[in-house]
C-alpha cells in the first residue's frame, strides 16, 4: 500500500498568506489555487493515485523560480517540480501541503549550436520538438521515448529517459552535456556545457535521474547526432517467446549493436497492429523489430546477418523494410502500444524493470505463471536490446480487488528482476511506485549514503519528499549508527 507523508498541519494554516506571496512573484494567472483547477495537476501518469496539490504555481523565468524557492525555503514548504506528467511511477506526485511547481511555460528552444552538435532548451520543450528543430540540418536528438510528442526534456532529465534507440546511443545521461539548476535556497548552478567533460566530480551525472529530489532543472544542453545515412528495421516473428529472446542474445553476442531492438509478445502484437496496421504477424508468440544504421553496404551485411541469426533461432517470418515510411510505420505500431493496449482492457499497470538479456525467456516464463496465480493478463512490450521490460498488467479498477492484485503482481515482477541480476528501474524511475521496494536491491547502508548525496543538496528534505526513499531520515541523524529515530510516519495514500 502506498503511503505519503502526513501533510503540515501548520504549512496548510498558512495557504492564503502562501498563495498572496506566490502571486507577488508570479503575477497574473501564474498561481492557481482554485480546488477545481488544481484538480488537472492532482495526478501524474500513475493515475491510481492522485492528492490535490495546496497551490500551483507556473512561473515563466528563472528569476520567479529562484525567487520561489528562496521563499519556500525560508518558511519551510515543500516543493514538487512537474513537467508534463507523464511519469508512470509518480515522480510529479503532488503533496497536500506543497507546492507544485509546473515547468509548462519553460518551453523555447534558446540556441541550436550545429558547430558543437548541441542545443540549448528549456525543460519544458518536448522531446520530439528538438528532433523537429535541428532534422533540416540532417541531426536528431537520440532518446526517444515512446511518449516523445508529449513528454519534456526536463522530465526526461529527471527520470533518465530511455526508449526504442537507447541500445546504441544511450539513455538522456548519455545525451546531456549540460544543465542549469536552482537548488531548494534559490541558487543557481551550472553542471558542463557545450563540452563533452566537465572537471571535477560528476555533478551532472548525479543529476540526471535524480526525479527532482536535488534541484530544479531550468535549462538542458543536449547533444545531436547526425542522421544516420541510411536505416532499415527487420520484423521477425517467433513462434516461441523463448526463441526470440535467445535470438535476442545471439544478436548482441555477435557483435552486432542495433540501433533499436524491441520485443513484444502476442498480446501486445495483436493489440499494436489493430491500432496501426503496421503488418506485424499476427500468428507470432513474440515479434522482434530490429532496426541496423549506417551506410547502406553496412546495413545491407547486417541485415544477412541477423536474418541468419533468426533463422537459427526458429523465426518463421521475416520482413525488411522497403522504404523509410515502412520502416516508420513498423515503429508506429511500437510506440502506440501502451495505448493499444487500451483495447484489450479498460486499465493497465506499466511496469519497468530491466533484467540481464540472457534471463529473458526465463523471467517471461515466470510472468506466465504470475499470470495463472494473480488471475490477471499481462501484454509484454519492451526494449530488448537492453533488458528494460515494460509488463502491462491488465485489470478493472471497477473491480474489487482488482488494483491491489494488479499492484501485488508488479511488484513480485520487480523482485524477481532484482532475483535474476537485474534493476527495479530502467527509465521510469522510482518515484512513489518502487520506493517501498528499494530495501530489495539497497542495504540500508546504501540508502543512506544515498539520502546523504540528497541532504547536501536538500538539508531540510523540502524537494518532492515521499518519493524514492523507503524512510525520509533527518539529515543530522545520517551521521549515527541508529537513524530511526529521524523516520517520518506514512500514513495511506488515497487511491482514485
């Protein structure tokens, strides 16, 4: 069951005089404290859950933001920073006695720097906008996520995004060069730049996944690629899961470092292709989609060679993509599959775990029989290449019981990533989903070296609380043997 810390009982007597001083600094239709209103922003993608935030408040500069958390600092209130709120493990949970602050209004593209293959951004600038702003130059922005039309830099900064093409080209820590941040006391830090290592200790690397638990991001510099010269994608169907995930491991183990490799089983491929209609074999346990770059003598040897790979691994079918527009519409049918999905049921708990390639067959076996004991389906959609698994576990929230066994299900999914070698999270971070399971992969000695890297960013603990940590610890209890004394109590979240 997941639990939130108590709300501030004195911080909520003091709301108006909170909300006077929030439009003092963001004038205008900047600060929204209206219950209606701020009902928008209660939730994030993890819609079981939701709390109404006690004020939002949009600022458009980076002098309001310092000038926010300069005053929520001072009189001790808590901050959430929002991006577009597409988290699914409510990351950008709101706090009943919080502010919540939205980054919508952060949204231009500052600088497009094709001489140093970089662009400057506002963290409000969705991720399929940077592509869109630097594709007539020949470049791209890497990570895409399967909600790039809508998700945001600075959302992504603070989960470490992912998606279809991270195999090769790596996740957003591996894509950001440089970002400004303004700390809980209202200063503003610059971590790299335009160059591609920065002196001194990993700063920018610490932040870039930290779910917005150290500062608020106000600006991303990010690298571009140059668009490959060609690009074809391979849809292989299997009438085993188990043969497509060993074919899985024969590609990497070949040597061979597609630039995406997704895999989907039979639910989820029959679910994506009545959606799109991409031509994805409906007679297939499980479908592979890989995609190779290059120039095209390079992409026409490695596409024999995974044809070659397949076939040993029992494919019984094979198309390669004839035409860019083919090769997009296979990953349309990809990417709409969350939403696909949606056909199949009237809701469905994403989960994201990630796992050593080789365990792959052996962790969807484990599924299957989760499956008979939980009495609920399960679509597998998920990036091959890398191990990051995205069950979507199917239920009725207008059935009793049917949330609870839903969750229940995803977290003996989670625990069994950790059993076989894996991680709790690939790219969708912890949030208030996993928190609770933290103590699975972390002793508690890791933990709190890990609250120690928060409170010398966040010494009074004031920046997305309740999230990501199992316990919420003084920071002068830290330094002692027995912390226990500094934990908060939780009690129940509402569930909507």
């Amino acid at each position: 069951m997941i639990q939130m810390p108590l709300p501030d009982q004195e911080v909520l007597a003091r709301r108006d005089e909170i909300v006077r001083a929030l439009r003092e600094i963001v004038p205008g239709e900047g600060v929204i404290d209206a219950e209606l209103e701020r009902r928008a922003y209660e939730s994030d993608g993890l819609t079981a859950y939701g709390t109404l935030p006690m004020v939002v408040v949009l600022p458009e500069t980076t002098a309001q933001i310092v000038r926010i958390m300069r005053y929520c600092s001072a009189r001790g209130i808590k901050v959430v920073p929002r991006g577009a709120g597409t988290s699914l493990s409510g990351g950008a949970l709101p706090l009943a006695d919080g502010v919540l602050l939205g980054l919508g209004k952060f949204k231009r593209i500052l600088e497009i720097d094709v001489e140093n293959r970089c662009v400057v951004v506002q963290p409000g600038v969705t991720n399929l906008a940077i592509t869109h702003a630097v594709q007539d130059q020949g470049f791209y922005y890497a990570p895409d996520p399967s909600s790039q039309i809508a998700c945001t830099i600075g959302g992504n900064v603070a989960e470490n995004s992912g998606g279809v093409h991270c195999l090769k080209y790596g996740l957003t820590t591996n894509n950001v060069i440089g970002i400004e941040v303004v700390t809980i006391d209202g200063e503003i830090v610059r971590l790299g730049g335009k160059h591609f290592d920065a002196a001194g200790y990993d700063l920018l690397g610490v932040m870039v996944g930290s779910e917005g638990l150290l500062g608020v991001v106000t600006e991303v510099t990010v690298r571009i690629l140059p668009k490959p010269p060609g690009a074809r994608a391979l849809l292989l169907g299997f009438p085993t899961v188990e043969g497509a995930g060993e074919c899985v491991a024969a590609i990497i183990g070949g040597g061979i470092i597609p630039g995406g490799m997704e895999m989907m089983d039979r639910p989820a491929i029959a679910a994506a292709e009545a959606f799109v209609h991409a031509g994805y074999p409906l007679d297939a346990e499980a479908l592979l989609i890989v995609e190779l770059d290059g120039c095209d003598a390079e992409v026409d040897h490695l596409i024999g060679m995974v044809e070659s790979i397949a076939a040993t691994h029992g494919a019984n079918s094979c198309r390669i993509s004839q035409s860019e527009d083919e090769r997009l519409l296979f990953w349309a049918g990809r990417k709409a599959a969350f939403p696909a999905v949606g056909r199949l049921s009237p809701d469905y708990y994403c989960m994201d775990g990630t796992i050593p390639r080789r365990r792959l067959a052996e962790v969807l076996n484990r599924m299957k029989q989760m499956e008979a004991e939980y009495g609920l389906r399960v679509a597998n959609v998920f990036h091959a290449g890398d191990g990051n698994l995205h069950p979507l576990i199917m239920y009725d929230a207008n059935n009793a019981g049917e949330l609870e066994r839903a969750e229940a299900f995803g977290n003996d999914i989670l625990r069994l990533c950790v059993e076989v070698g894996g991680v709790l999270t690939g790219e969708h971070g912890v949030g208030i989903e996993k928190r609770d399971l933290m103590g699975t992969m972390f002793s508690k000695i890791d933990l709190d070296q890990q609250q120690r890297l928060k409170c010398a960013f966040d010494p009074d603990s004031l920046l997305n609380p309740g999230k990501v940590f199992p316990e919420l610890c003084r920071c002068a209890e830290l330094g002692r043997v027995h912390v226990h004394a500094g934990q908060v109590r939780f009690p129940e979240l509402p569930r909507f």
